[in-house]
C-alpha cells in the first residue's frame, strides 16, 4: 500500500521566515495530495491541496509543489505568522482507495513553531 | 452550518472496560470516515461509510472495534474490550464531494490505562 514520509518532525522559525515541509509518497498511482494544519484541541483542517496533473498551487501565503517522477510534494509557508504555528500533516490518496475517494495516507506530522 | 462533532472529547478507561465514541456528520453528508492517530505517528485509515453501508473497512485493526451508523447518519466506534495500544485520538470526518475530506471533527482522546 501507500507509505508518506514526511520531514522533519519540527520545524522553529522565526516570524517572517519562510518554512518548507517535504514528503514522499511511494505509490505512484497516487493522484491527490492534501495539506492539512492541525490546531491545539482541534481536528485537522485542510489548508490546500494538489492533484497529479499540476506541478504547482499557491494560495496566499501558502504553496505546495509536487514532483511525480520523484514522487515528492512539499509546503512552503512564506512570511510565516506565530498563528502559524500548528502540526502540519501531508497526506495522499493512493489507487488502492478504490471509491473511498477520503481514504488518505498521513504522514507523520510536523510541529512548525512561529516565533514572533 | 454545524460542523463535524464528536463525543465525548476525552474519554479514560481501564483495560478490559468497553468505550463507544460517537460522531455526527455533517448534515447531508453522505460519507463519514473514520482514522485515528496513535503515540503521535501518522494519522491512519479505519473506515468508511457511505451512508449506513461500510464501504471500505480494511484499517480497521482487530475484531474487537464494531463500527455502525444506522440510518446513515451519526456513527459510533465501540472498542471492546480495550487494550492499551487502542490508546490515542479518533478523528472522524465527513465529505460529500471527492475527492477531499475537508471537513473532520475535534476528535476524541482516548486513554487506556
């Protein structure tokens, strides 16, 4: 099945600083890519997503890329914010979801620390 | 409109003892997935539902997790009897498009002592 590293597990800034989280992901039937940041006491909330067929998405601050041939898709957090500051996982779906079109493999999770 | 939800927010149970977490979707939501995330690794696939039927039950992890959602609305996860690696937080989370699952809940701890 489906396997996501993601690296590292946390990240310190200092606000203003860009921050850039990486994953890998093995399957490469794998068509969707979710970012998800996750809050204290919170549920994970999907901040921006990419499907295999674009190389790259930027909403506002945020941007992710993805590289198929290496099989690697990556956050990039400009002009970070101490709100910022959360568990952010990445995530893919793999072929193998069949039609459980949310069925997602996570990766470990960073703890990325804004420090104002 | 209401979000995902779930009860109860912490739970804390002595081995052997039976715990039912309950989730209710989003209204008109007719999938609802469960994960849960353990010791603070990855965060992993239970099962799905679409509406009262388990479409994909494969992360489940043992015989002793009962999964139900009649009438296709909230769920529950019953783990019985607990052990101590069931320790961690369940999430659910529930969707009407695909692909994404934008929408999970708060999740609840669970702690097995």
């Amino acid at each position: 099945g489906e396997n996501v590293e993601q690296h590292p597990s946390t990240l310190s800034v200092q606000e203003g600083d860009s921050a850039v989280i990486k994953c890998t992901y093995s399957d490469s039937a794998s068509n969707y890519f979710p970012w998800y940041k996750q809050e204290l006491g919170k549920g994970p909330q999907l901040i921006i997503d990419i499907r295999s067929n674009v190389g790259e998405k930027k909403d506002q601050r945020i941007a992710v890329t993805l590289n198929k041939t290496a099989k690697h898709f990556s956050l990039h957090i400009t002009e970070t914010q101490p709100e910022d500051s959360a568990v952010y996982f990445c995530a893919a779906r793999g072929n193998a979801g069949g039609t459980s079109y949310g069925k997602l493999t996570f990766g470990q999770g960073t703890i990325l620390t804004v420090h104002p | 409109e209401a979000g995902v939800t779930q009860f109860p927010s912490h739970s804390v149970i002595e081995k052997g003892q039976t715990v039912t977490l309950r989730c209710d979707p989003i209204s008109g939501h007719d999938n609802l997935y469960w994960y849960r995330r353990v010791m603070g690794k990855e965060i992993k696939f239970l099962l799905h539902f679409v509406k009262e039927s388990k479409q994909d039950e494969s992360g489940m992890p043992n015989n002793r997790f009962l999964a139900e959602r009649t009438g296709g609305t909230y769920s529950t996860l019953k783990v019985q009897p607990a052990e101590l690696e069931d320790s961690g937080v369940y999430f659910c989370a529930s969707s009407q498009d695909r692909p994404g699952l934008r929408f999970f809940g708060p999740g609840t701890r669970l702690t097995v002592l």
